[in-house]
C-alpha cells in the first residue's frame, strides 16, 4: 500500500516513528497543545504512544497508515486522560494500557490489567521501546496540578524519545531569541513532587543519570505540549547534552530537598 501524504499535523521524525499534534486549551481560550506518537513495531504492527484530539485529515491518515495493525495504545502520562475514549473508540480492537489513574478515572474503557507505570510492562514491549518511569518523585502527587511525572518512551530504531510533562522543549519566539534559539527543562513541578523521605532526592538524580545515558543514542525528542526537536532541525547541543543541562539547572532544588530530608 502506498504511503498517504502526511497531514500538516503530523510529523515523519524518524524510521517508523511518527509524532501527531493535537491541540489542548487551557480554560478553552489558551492553546497549549498536546500529542501522540505512531510507532511501527519490528512485527510490522503499530502502537499509538498517548492519545490527542485528531484532525479530520489525520484520522484518515492514521487510519490509512495502520489499518487492522494497530496493537496497543500505551497511555504514559497519568494526567493526559481528556482523548483516551475518543481514541479507543476509533481502535476498539487495540489492546488499551493507561496508569493506575486513567483506570480509575475511566473505569469504564476495557483497560488491560498490566498498568504503563509497572516494569512488567515495559518487559512486554522491550523488543520495541525502552520504558522508563521517574524515581524519587510522587507519580500521582494529591495536587493535581503538578504534572511532573510520565513514563518515558524511548524507541532505538528512530533515536527518538517521546516524552509528556516530564521534559519540557520550546522554540523561543521573537525577542527571547537573545537568550538562544530554544530550550529545554525539567518540568517546574520537580521541587513539590519529590517524595518527602530520605534517598529520595539520590534515588531522582540516579534516574537523571540513567535518561542522559540513555539519550546519548537519541537524536529526536518529542515533547507534549510544545514542540518537537528534530536532528535535521538541531542547531545546539546534542539532547544527551541538553537533558543533562536541565538537570544540573535543578541544582538547588535537589541540595535543598536533600537538606531538608536527607
């Protein structure tokens, strides 16, 4: 079959791996966006990493790329619930994966019982994606504004990392150019979802050192809400380089929490 034109919103980062925009608004006025990603397996089947409001066009470009093929939608952020149904109404056949929180906020949808945050889930699709879920910090923290924390999805045939809330990437616009062309963060919650216990803020940094590792094979990040940075499109650092940066801006969060708690 051959390939349909991509739509506008959908992005060719890598050998099979695709990242679709969505949009999201904040109080219906202010449009942060969101995302997904479309990964081809080494079984010739497909998996949607996360899920977002789809386009017209994009849905037939979807539906024209998987067909009957897609296997698994893996949701990985526990506060990116608002598309699950939409999505899983589209693929009702496709095995649905979500963390402990999209099963008890749609207790409803035909969940599988293995949750994205457990390691044994990440074992099933080792083959494919390199699953990582962040240490030291509250996964669900009791105020749910604070978005730290997804599992990351790390896919070797693309060099590509898709990544929601945890890692945040943005192209500055106009004047803040000054300051350098983009950039990339640890998300602002860090300091207010560290777990308030000993170790907790070693256990985080070991997890930090583990994804800069990780990422020194990366060439394309694809982060939730903003954009995406692309090796073609890369002008600075390397992301290895970069998600290092962010950590170590984190400094003082980390030394504080760890004199407060050990």
């Amino acid at each position: 079959m051959p390939a349909a034109p991509l739509p506008r919103d959908v992005l060719a980062v890598g050998e099979g791996f695709w990242n679709l925009r969505g949009s999201f608004k904040i109080a219906g006025l202010l449009d942060v966006g969101t995302h997904a990603s479309l990964v081809r397996r080494s079984n010739g089947r497909y998996l949607l990493l996360d899920a977002c409001g789809l386009k017209p066009e994009v849905r037939q470009w979807l539906a024209h790329q998987v067909g009957d093929d897609l296997e698994a939608i893996l949701h990985l952020h526990p506060f990116h619930t608002v598309y699950a149904r939409e999505v899983h109404e589209l693929y009702p056949r496709a095995a649905l994966y979500g963390t402990a929180r999209h099963h008890v906020k749609l207790a409803d949808l035909p969940w599988n019982p293995l949750r994205t945050e457990d390691p044994a889930l990440a074992e099933r699709f080792a083959d494919d994606l390199l699953l990582s879920v962040p240490r030291g910090v509250e996964f669900v923290p009791a105020n749910e504004r604070l978005h730290f924390a997804s599992v990351l999805a790390f896919h070797p045939s693309s060099r590509t990392l898709h990544v929601d809330d945890t890692l945040v990437y943005a192209k500055l616009p106009g004047p803040l150019r000054l300051l350098g062309r983009d950039v990339l963060r640890l998300h602002p919650s860090l300091a207010h979802v560290l777990e308030r216990r000993t170790g907790a803020t070693q256990e985080f940094r070991e997890w930090a050192d583990e994804i800069v590792e990780r990422a020194r094979e990366i060439r394309n990040l694809c982060a939730a809400h903003t954009h995406c940075l692309l090796e073609t499109e890369n002008a600075g650092a390397p992301i290895a380089e970069r998600i290092r940066e962010a950590v170590k801006r984190a400094d003082r969060i980390l030394a504080a929490h760890e004199q407060l708690h050990g």
